[in-house]
C-alpha cells in the first residue's frame, strides 16, 4: 500500500489489516503504552473544505506517533492562486513525509499521487472519504464483535459516504442496501462493482432497504460545495430520514452511525441521535485510531 486515495484501491486483507492495526494502537494508547513510529516525519494537511474530525484527528494522531502535522489551508497556499497540482506534489514531496488532502475532485488526489513521491491520504472529495469508512468498520467490528455477513443500510444522498461505504463493506463481507431518491443515486460504477461482488441493492423504497439491517447510516443531505442546492434538496429528501419508525424495522439491537456533522430534524431525528451517540461518538473517536494505522502504514521505515 503506498497511499490511501480511494478503498477501491485496497485489497479485503489489506483493510482487515490496518483495523488490526488500529485496534493495536488503540489499545496502547488506553493503556499508557506511547508508539513513537513516525518520530522525525512530518505530514501536511491541505484543506481546500472545513473540517474538524479529519484535521484535528490527524493532527493529533501524528503527536501521538511523535511526528508533526502542518495545516495547510488553500486560502494560504499557491495551490489557490492555481499552482498546478503536478508542480505543487513535486515540491511538497521534498520537504514533507505523506500528504492528506480534503478537496473537491478525486482527480485532484490522484494527480498528488501521481506527481508527488510521498504517501497520499485521501481526507475526503467529492468521490469518496476512505479514512471516514475505515473507522466506521472499526467500530461496527467493535460493537458486533465481526463484520462479514452483517448488514449496513445508507438511508440519504449517494454521495462520497455512500460510495466508499459501499466499497469497504462489500470488501469485508457484509451486505449494502442504499435508500435514496432515484437520481440521487451512488456512483454508478461503484454499484456495478458491488452488484458483481457482493451482496448489494439500491431502492428508493427505504422500508425495504432498512429491513433486517445490523447497521443504519445517515450523512448530510447537502454535502459540502452543494450549499446552493440545500433548500432544493431538504424536499427532496424529506422522506430519507433516520428514524424510530424505521429503526423498528432494522434487526434487534441495530447501530446507527454517522460521520458527522449532523444535521438532527434532517437526515436523522434528534430522539434516534441520542439513543446512539456513543455509537456515533465511538465512531468519531476510532476515526484518530484508524488514521494513525494508515499513517503507520504507509509512513514508517
Ligand atoms: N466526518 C468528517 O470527516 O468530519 P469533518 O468534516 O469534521 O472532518
Ligand atoms: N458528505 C459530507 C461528508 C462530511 C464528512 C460532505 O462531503 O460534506
């Protein structure tokens, strides 16, 4: 594995592995033990959206690892001014150790790739958000004890959660069912991928879709760089909502997940919220245990 830029990328083994890894390293943070393996190394974080998990988990994985972390906003750097990708990876390749990057095109993360000679992390595009769904299989492992032959439901928008979603439990066993509008649908490729793959279904009847699931998810109805489309949207989705009424359809015991940031009396309810937060804030945690295993990864000597 030399970067982290989509989980299609990845083989099943090689996700499986870095959740052991991150369990291990979670475990030793609990229990006092410090792991300083990226001593010396510094990662630089491009920002080109908001962000507060993805940075300050990043930022606070690479202390704990005893390296540093630059923030790099696009405000700031000559990359906003048009500094071609290509040249912008070649020069930052000479002074950092790995590269994430929050941005609007996929192809933006792959260019970095491609021109840079330094590890790649993909910190969310339009496309996918790999290190969001590494946690969250983290914890679903957690809570379930297991992952393969267990069901996750995305109640939303087929955006970049849904997309890397369904690519990393396919990947692991499980089976996806996504409810959403019909021409709000996952990436198309992606579905054929699953279709072919695994167990998957995308419907607009979100009942069906909820029936029998170990694990709902929900995410923003408006992702970021679609604000304009927000009030549009709140119609369009007002049925794609988290709920009792639907969780009453899901298996006994089921998780509710979300990536956060939510927006409670949209996607989901503010009551099936807080009957789940410490699901939803263990998720948020493991995102700091999973990264720091794909910077172990792919940063160590
Ligand atoms: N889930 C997530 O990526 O959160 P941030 O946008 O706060 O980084
Ligand atoms: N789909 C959301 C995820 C935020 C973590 C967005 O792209 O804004």
């Amino acid at each position: 594995m030399n970067h982290l830029l989509k989980l299609s990328d990845l083989t099943s083994e090689e996700i499986i592995s870095l959740l052991n890894l991150a369990d291990q390293l979670k475990y030793e943070k609990k229990n006092g033990i410090e792991h300083p393996l990226l001593k010396g190394k510094t990662l630089g974080m491009i920002f080109e959206k908001s962000s507060t998990r993805t940075r300050v988990s990043f930022e606070v994985g690479m202390y704990q690892l005893g390296g540093n972390a630059l923030f790099l906003s696009s405000n700031d750097l000559q990359i906003g001014r048009g500094e071609p990708v290509c040249d912008t990876a070649r020069v930052l390749s000479r002074y950092l150790d790995g590269i994430m990057i929050r941005t609007f095109d996929q192809e933006e993360v792959e260019a970095l790739a491609e021109y840079g000679s330094i590890p790649i992390i993909n910190g969310l595009t339009d496309y996918a958000h790999p290190c969001q769904v590494l946690a969250d299989l983290l914890t679903i492992r957690e809570y379930k004890g297991k992952l393969q032959g267990l069901k996750l439901c995305f109640i939303g928008d087929g955006n970049n959660m849904a997309n890397s979603l369904i690519v990393g439990c396919i990947k692991c066993g499980m089976s996806v069912a996504i409810a959403c509008p019909d021409n709000y649908k996952p990436d198309a490729e992606i579905m054929a991928w699953a279709a072919e793959n695994g167990d998957f279904t995308c419907t607009s009847n979100i009942e069906e879709a909820v029936k029998g699931s170990d694990v709902v998810y929900t995410d923003v109805w408006a992702s970021m760089g679609q604000e304009q489309e927000a009030e549009e949207r709140k119609k369009v989705f007002a049925d794609f909502q988290v709920n009792e009424k639907f969780m009453a359809l899901a298996n006994e015991g089921a998780m509710v997940l979300h990536c956060l940031p939510a927006h409670r009396g949209e996607e989901i309810t503010d009551e099936t919220f807080e009957k789940h937060a410490s699901e939803i804030f263990d998720e948020a945690e493991n995102r700091l245990h999973a990264q720091k295993a794909v910077l172990v990864e792919l940063m160590k000597d």
